[in-house]
C-alpha cells in the first residue's frame, strides 16, 4: 500500500485508479484543453488585461508555423504583441537576461511561453527578474520572489516537461553549468493552452525524448518519498495516458487523439511533480545534460530502467500498483519493477534512441564527477530509497553498456 508523507496509515484503494486521503491543494492554473485551442490565446491574454503580451519561442517553432498563428490570434484580439524567438535547449542564464532587456525595450505587460520546456522556462525566468530584479541565481530555492510577477501564459508545443502546469524555471548558470530551480507561485502560468494540434509537427526524435521525459514523471512522482494522495491521482492517471498514447504516436505521428493523449498526460505528471517532486533519475540526468550535452530525454531513457529496478528493493509493492495501472510486458516470474524497466527499455528502443551512455560517447572515468554531481541535486533527496554518490556510481556504470 502506498504511505503518503506524514501518516502511519495506508490509503485504500479499491483500484490503483482510485485514492481516497485527505489533501489540501489549489489549482493555480487555468487549463484550456483540446484541437484548435491555441486560436483562444488573443481572447485569453486580453482576458488577463494584457495590451503588450510577450511571445517567447524559439526559431525552430517559428518555421513550423506555429508562432504565425499565435501572433495574429492576438493581434485579432485588438493587442500589439512583440517576438522574442531565441530561446535555445537548456536555457542559460545570459539568454535569460536576453530576454529580460528585450522585455524591459518593449514595456511587455504579460509573457507568452510557446514551444518546449524551455521556451517555458525562460518566460518564467525573464519574469523573476523583470518583476524583481536581481540575478537568476537569487531565486535558486522557492518563495524568494517577494513582488508580484506579470501574468505568464503558457502553450507547450512538446509532450514532455509539464512545465505548464509547474511553478519552477529550471535555469543553468553559465559558469558553473549547474541547472538552478527556481520556484515561487507566482511564476506558475495563470493560464496553459494545451493544443494536441501543435505537437503533430514534432520531428520524431523529439516526440520521442519527450514523451519517454513525461513517462518518467508519472513513474518518479509515483513514488518519491513526500508523495500524497494528490499526486498519487495525478501520476496514476498520467501514467494511463502516456502508457497507452506513447506506442501509438511512435506508429502514427499524425494521431491527433494520441497526440492530445500524451499532451494531457505530459501535463497531468507536471502537476504531480508539483506536489510530490522527482527522484534519483532525473539527478543522474542532469550532470550529463550539463557536461555532455546529452538531451534530458536522452539521458532519462538511459537511466529510468536501472533506478526503477535499484528503488524496487524498496518500493516493489507501489511498482505493482502502478503495473496494473497499464500492464505491458509480462512478468516472467520477476517483480513489476523488473517488468516497469523491461517496458521503458522497450520503448526507448522502438523509439530509435540510444540505451546506452557509451552510445553517447560518455567517457567511463567520468563517473565518479558525475556521481558525486548526481547525489548534490535536488531531487536526489526526494528518491523513495537513500541514493548516495556511491549509490549514482553503481547506477551510471549499470547504464554504462
């Protein structure tokens, strides 16, 4: 049974579907859900009492012709809206400050998040300093903004980070590499636009890293170790989704209620990892992405399986919840965990990604820098079972070849 944070006693549960506990929580962002609702962001935004709204995308989305139609969703609405389009993968702190001097240039009075978690995530970023001043690196931590921040809608155009429906900007600082959270509520996007239609342009490895990303969200937030009976619901029910929706976008990329599928669910596990946190996986991947450059999807896909089979010894009976959920593979006289890994390691693999940190040119002398990188995040504390720097050594070299 699963043991939320702070009670002696188990939820029932007559179905993995089905928690009943107590919780307190308040929905902080309006969602608008389904094909065609990107055309609502004009209508949305001057609902918010905008008149200078801040688009903030990347050029990428701008050639698949997505901004184009954003643009003049708002301009019909009787706005003036202004394009910062050079948000780039793993924002920095210097395009952070790119984008806040150009909001400063233009007197922006609401930003647009449009593209991927880190469209998302320099909107978010530029708002801190924009409203607050300082540098990015004096919000590293939550709460720390102490004024208010101007409205931030936000319209992911990936199924992958939920950072639409989360209150951190994940940062990197320049010098150090380090990838800072920053989280205070009022960053959270007032409104999240989420338009199945907009994710069926994705190229297929992009569809891929982010689909596997979102999958371990509802995975890790299942069973982190301040998990509760809000981000139970949540994480089991992103889970159905991704599950079942992940297969069919790999085999028909145009299906748009699989793509509306995995953009619902990618959201759902975001609201979970805003209650309940992430794990071990994601301090592995973070090193990687900041030292090699590997896509944090990429480096998810790699790592899930191996942290899903170290954490079972610890939570096997919650993975057995979850299996039912959406069983996959059989289990072949193993525990669900083993079955969970044995699931993600076949979609990484129909996905035509690398299983592999050696396929990633990872050199082997490195693990013991990235272990102990690994064991200093954030999220490491959060893992069901005690990881230490030791604990990230074993796994790295398990997901070595």
């Amino acid at each position: 049974m699963i043991q939320p944070k702070g009670e002696d006693e188990p939820i029932a549960a007559s179905s993995p579907l089905d928690f009943v506990g107590p919780f307190d929580w308040q929905p902080q962002t309006r969602v608008v859900f389904g094909p065609g609702t990107l055309a609502q962001v004009g209508e949305l935004a001057r609902e918010l009492g905008s008149r200078r709204p801040l688009v903030v995308t990347d050029l990428g989305l701008k050639k698949a012709g997505h901004v184009e139609p954003a643009m003049r969703s708002l301009i019909d609405a009787g706005l003036n809206p202004v394009l910062f389009d050079g948000v780039e993968e793993n924002p920095t702190t210097s395009l952070v400050e790119k984008a806040v001097a150009f909001a400063r240039e233009h007197s922006i009075d609401l930003f647009i998040g449009l593209g991927g978690g880190s469209s998302m995530d320099t909107a978010k970023g530029a708002n801190f300093i924009l409203t607050n001043g300082g540098k990015m690196a004096d919000y590293w931590g939550v709460g720390k903004a102490s004024k208010p921040m101007l409205p931030l809608i936000a319209i992911p155009t990936t199924a992958g980070t939920g950072s639409e429906a989360q209150s951190y900007a994940l940062i990197s600082d320049d010098k150090t590499h380090v990838k800072m959270a920053c989280g205070d509520k009022k960053a959270a996007p007032r409104i999240a636009i989420l338009d199945p239609l907009v994710t069926v342009s994705q190229p297929a490895r992009v569809t891929a890293v982010s689909g596997i990303d979102a999958i371990s969200h509802a995975l890790e937030t299942w069973v982190t170790n301040v998990r509760q009976p809000i981000s139970l619901m949540f994480a089991a029910r992103a889970w159905k989704l991704l599950a079942d929706g992940f297969p069919r976008v790999l085999n028909n990329p145009k299906d748009v209620e699989a793509r509306g599928m995995m953009l619902l669910g990618a959201h759902l596990a975001g609201n979970a990892i805003e209650c309940s946190m992430l794990g071990a996986t994601h301090s592995a991947a973070n090193p990687l992405t900041a030292h090699y450059d590997l896509t944090h999807g990429l480096a998810i896909g790699i790592l899930l399986p191996h942290v899903i089979r170290w954490n079972a010894e610890e939570v096997e009976q919650q993975y057995v919840e979850l299996y039912r959920i959406a069983p996959g593979v059989d289990h072949l006289g193993q525990g669900a965990g083993a079955a969970l890994a044995l699931m993600i390691e076949n979609l990484v693999e129909r996905s035509g990604l690398p299983s592999t940190l050696a396929e990633c040119g990872v050199p082997r002398e490195a693990i013991p820098e990235l272990s102990r990188e690994a064991a200093a995040q954030w999220t490491a504390k959060f893992n069901p079972r005690p990881v230490t720097a030791s604990d990230f050594e074993s796994l790295f070299h398990q997901a070595y070849n």
